[in-house]
C-alpha cells in the first residue's frame, strides 16, 4: 500500500541486482562461502520494483524469497555470477552489485569426498575469481553502477579506494559487523562530491532510500 504513494522514480528503468554470497566447491559436499544473508540486495530488488523498474535479480544461495514482480536467476559460484549478469546485462540501464561474491575459489576441487583417513589436506591452494562488478563497469555503454562494501573498519578510506578502483560512480559503504545478517543497517554514499551517511533504518527503508538516491542521479546525472 504504502508502494502505491511512492513516486516511481525509476518507472520503466531496467535494473540488474546481484545478491547473497557466491558458494565455491571444495569437493561434491563441502564449501567455502561467507555470512551474507541477501536481505540488502532483496530490499533493494523491491525497493527498486516499487519504484517502477523491472528488475532481474541474480542471486546467490539464501533462504529468501524472490519479491514480488521480480525475475530472480539462482546461481552459486562466481563465476555462474558472472556468466548470468552476462547474459542480463545488455539493456539494463542500472546495474547494483550487493552480492558479497568469494574473492578465490579452489583450485582444484575433487571429484569425491575428501575421506577423513587420507589425513588433513596439505592445504589448499585458491586462484581468484573474476570481479563481475568491475568487468560490468568496463562494458562500453555500461549501466549506471552501484557497489556495496561491508568493511570491518576504516569505511571511509576503503569505501572511497574501492569507487576509484571499481571506476563507479557510486560506491554504498556499511559495517560489515553491524549489518551481516542484520535487519537493519547504517549505510553511507560515496560519490563524486564525497560522502552522504543515511540514517540507520530497516534495510527495506534504506533500500527505498537508496533507489531514490539512484532515481535522483539517473535524472540530473551532474549531481
Ligand atoms: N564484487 C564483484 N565481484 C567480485 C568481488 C566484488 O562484483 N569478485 C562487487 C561486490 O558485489 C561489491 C563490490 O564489488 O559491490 C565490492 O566488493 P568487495 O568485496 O568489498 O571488494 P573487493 O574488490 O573484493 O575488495 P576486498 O574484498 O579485498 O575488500
Ligand atoms: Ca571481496
């Protein structure tokens, strides 16, 4: 209901949202994975479907369930990540990277279980996945892109690098401690005029606020 009165800022935009955590094999039962619920990148999929966009959004393994309206693509590694927003990319005017993707995966995983006789592995050896944020970033003609970081300290120094590196024009930063798997959260922009806290809220409101910050830049792209 309350929906209903927002103004839909991003009417007719198409978004592109990754979500939760990528889940890298290390044999048929066993992963590495990390602590990220998706309920950031869910609430910014509604938030962006009340809005007025269409949105596709690829998500890692959780135990959420898709939004309403929105078209959800299920992977589980990396590089599926990867594969997916590729495949969704072209036309999508608005790309928002929440997905806390694994930075390695295992180099070489195994085909069976690792039995517990054979003795602790030696040890595991990682190579480094793609970064899908930074390879959509490059595209020409690329959406307009949005990246999350949850540090554990020092947000602004990192949250400031990371925009830089990603080459984005906007970079959202949080606590990682505070906001894992959290149901609110304290988020602060970083963009060309420098940083913008937002008030700590549900994540459903700070997605709502989020979108409208995007809507605003996507319409006077100077500010
Ligand atoms: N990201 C991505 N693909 C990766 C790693 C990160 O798309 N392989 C995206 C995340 O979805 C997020 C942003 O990049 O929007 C920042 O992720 P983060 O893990 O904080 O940055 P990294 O560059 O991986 O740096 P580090 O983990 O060392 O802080
Ligand atoms: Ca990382």
């Amino acid at each position: 209901l309350v929906a209903h009165f927002q103004p839909k800022v991003l009417a007719g935009k198409r978004v592109l949202i990754t979500a939760g955590p990528t889940s890298e094999p290390i044999d048929p039962v066993r992963v590495l994975t990390n602590l990220s619920s998706g309920k950031m990148g869910y609430a910014i999929a509604r938030a962006a479907r009340e809005a007025g966009a269409q949105v596709a959004l690829v998500s890692g393994p959780t135990a959420l369930a898709a939004p309403r309206g929105v078209r959800r693509i299920d992977v589980t590694t990396a590089r599926d990540m990867l594969a997916a927003v590729n495949a969704e990319v072209a036309g999508a005017e608005i790309f928002v990277a929440v997905a806390a993707v694994a930075d390695w995966r295992v180099k070489e995983t195994s085909s069976s279980k690792l039995k517990k006789s054979a003795g602790a592995p030696a040890g595991l050896e990682f190579v480094q996945n793609p970064d899908i944020l930074a390879t959509v970033a490059a595209l020409p003609g690329a959406p307009y892109c949005v990246g999350f970081a949850a540090e554990t300290e020092d947000l602004s120094r990192h949250a400031a690098a990371k925009r830089a590196r990603k080459g984005i024009p906007l970079l959202v930063g949080n606590l990682a401690q505070e906001a894992l798997g959290a149901d609110d959260t304290a988020l602060v922009l970083y963009d060309d005029a420098g940083e913008h806290p937002l008030p700590r809220e549900s994540k459903l409101a700070a997605a709502r606020r989020l979108v409208a910050a995007i809507g605003q830049r996507m319409a006077s792209p100077a500010a």
